[in-house]
C-alpha cells in the first residue's frame, strides 16, 4: 500500500484487489444528516452550492473527517450539466429537480444542445481543491445516467409511474434514441472533466431505471448508458454503475461497461454476484431504514452485508441508496468504525 489514491482500499476494491479492510462509503454522505452541512448551507440554494468551488471542497470533506469513510463524493447534483446546458431547471426543497419547460416532441429535443466542457469548470476547479486537501484519500465523481436524466426533463420533475417517459419510449423510438445520444454525450463530457481534474473512480447514478423490465433496459436504454461508460474506458479508473429496483436488472448493468455494480438493499450480495458477471466488483447494500433501529440490529445487518460480500472478487460496503436526511451521524461513524474493526485482514 502506498499514499496514493490509486491504491487505497477503495480502488483497490473495485478492482478486485486484496484489501486490508473492506472500505466503506455513503450515498449522499455529504448532506442533509450533518448539522454542519446544513450550517454551511444556510441562505444558499442548491444549484448555487454547486456552482462555488469553495463550498463544494468544505462540504465533500465534511463526511470524511467526521466519519472516516475510505472515500469522497463530489457534493454535485445530476442535474448540473442540464442547467450548464441551458436547461430552465430548478431544485426545489422537498421536491427535487422542477422542469420549466419539458421536453415532449422533435422541437424540444433539437433545442437541448450539447456540454461545452468549460461550462463546468466551476466543477474542476472545486475536483482539483479536493484531490489537493485529500492527500490518499480517493475523490468519487458521478453524473446521472441518460435514463435518470431523460425521466426529469420529459416528466417535468420526480415522477413514480414515468409515462410521458414511457410514452415516448415506446411512441416515438427515434426521437427518443436522439433524446438519450444526447444527454450521453453531455454526461460524458461532465465526466470526463471531472476525471481530467483528478478524481479516482467515477459512479454512473441511474436512480430510476428499476421502473424498466429487462427488455426494455436492453432496448432503449443500455446502449446509451454504455455510451457514456465505453468514453471512459480510456481513463484508467473504475466505473461504478448504480440503480435503485435494479436486481433484475444487474447483468445487463454491468454488461454496459461497470466495473462495479451498486445493489440496493433488495438483492442480497451473494445473490447479487453471480448477476453482475465475472470480474466485476459490487458495492452495498445496507438498507438504509436500518441506522434508525437500536445499534444491535444495526450492527447485525452490517455484519450480515459484510458476509455476503465476501462472495465477491471486491466489495465495497455502502448503503442500498442515500443516507436519509434524519439519520443520526454519530450511527454512520459507528458503522464506519464496525466495517473497518470486522473486515481488518
């Protein structure tokens, strides 16, 4: 082991490399559960935190000096290259992303033009701090996947049945395919400038493709998530790929180019393995519901995460989705301190 992010317990995981503890991390560790994020962030709307180099920096560390995670997230959001874009988007609080105007027909399709890289340089900048103040410490970069992010442009916003997604998918496959090649190539630009200013490993968030049968998947969206992770093949990093209601949909995830396949809390790991195919690494899958039950439940589930994962070429210990906004930090801390006394080679 050296003092380089390139062989930190994370990568090294994901990688399918000996470790010498499993490393652990949190969706959405950097947020709304911390009293100081929220401190920070007072007065100041989301997009705006995500614009200001200098408060993305603060608010990526904050997770790892307080709980000692083997990895940073950039503090972004999926919807950064769509407003960078010129998409009229806003984040409303208790809502998420709202749509001015959705993207319905062949019109609206044309009018969504590409990423210039240097419309996010605001996201470099904020990588480079990062990676200055991290030392060995890895820096994850993300974006949403060409699924995730056509779901919020035609819905509008968050949506639980997706039919005017649906709708065009299936109506309108040609439009639809010219939708996806396009929001690819504006997320395969907003990572490869995040991987041009130094992160380690990079996660494609396809939240919302668990609404999709496995043909559909196949059909309509897994060539344009491959798109994105085939343009960084290149990059020499691992490429994680995560959805939440994917256990169906594992194999083919991992087949669009993953390094490592994210579970949700669904899919038992040792299940889960098999799916992801050969010389792929998983990472999860602690139900997230579960910091909120007394610390000896907790720290069953953990335990049990941790075995299953042990089936794996690599694992990652992570929750199944985010970290919810009311969970007590000192628990994350804990669960932190537990992966790492449990899995100590």
């Amino acid at each position: 082991m050296t003092n380089s992010p390139r062989d930190s317990a994370f990568v090294r995981a994901c990688r399918g490399e000996p470790v010498p503890h499993t490393p652990v991390w949190f969706m959405r560790q950097a947020g709304r559960s911390l009293p100081e994020y929220r401190k920070i962030r007072e007065g100041i709307g989301m997009l705006d935190s995500c614009r200001r180099p200098d408060l993305v920096t603060e608010i990526t560390l904050q997770p790892v000096r307080r709980h000692g995670v083997d990895a940073a997230i950039l503090f972004s959001d999926i919807v950064v290259p769509l407003v960078a874009s010129g998409v009229d988007l806003d984040i409303v609080a208790g809502t998420g992303p709202v749509v001015a105007s959705p993207i319905r027909t062949a019109a609206d399709v044309a009018r969504l033009r590409l990423l210039d890289a240097a419309e996010v340089s605001f996201v470099s900048e904020a990588v480079r701090l990062l990676t200055a103040s991290l030392g060995a410490t890895p820096l994850i970069g993300f974006a949403g996947a060409p699924f995730t992010l056509a779901s919020y442009l035609i819905e509008g916003g968050p949506s639980r049945t997706y039919v005017k997604t649906k709708a065009m998918m299936y109506g309108e496959p040609a439009l639809w395919d010219e939708l996806l090649s396009k929001l690819a190539s504006i997320t395969l630009t907003f990572l490869r400038a995040q991987v041009a200013a130094g992160v380690s490993a990079v996660q494609l968030f396809d939240s919302w493709a668990g609404a999709l049968s496995e043909a559909d998947y196949l059909r309509y969206v897994q060539p344009h998530s491959a798109a994105v992770l085939g343009g960084l093949a290149s990059a020499g990093i691992p490429r994680i790929h995560f959805g939440v209601g994917t256990g169906l949909l594992l194999h083919a995830m991992g087949a669009a180019g993953a390094d490592v396949v994210g579970v949700d809390w669904r899919t038992p790991l040792d299940r889960a393995v098999p799916q992801v195919g050969e010389g792929r690494s998983v990472q999860g899958n602690l139900d997230p519901a579960v910091l909120f039950a007394p610390w000896p439940a907790v720290e069953t589930e953990a335990r049990r995460v941790l075995s299953e994962g042990r089936v794996a070429r690599g694992h990652i210990f992570n929750l199944g989705h985010g970290v919810l906004p009311e969970t007590d930090p000192e628990v994350l801390t804990r669960l932190v301190a537990l992966i790492h006394e449990s899995s100590t080679r």
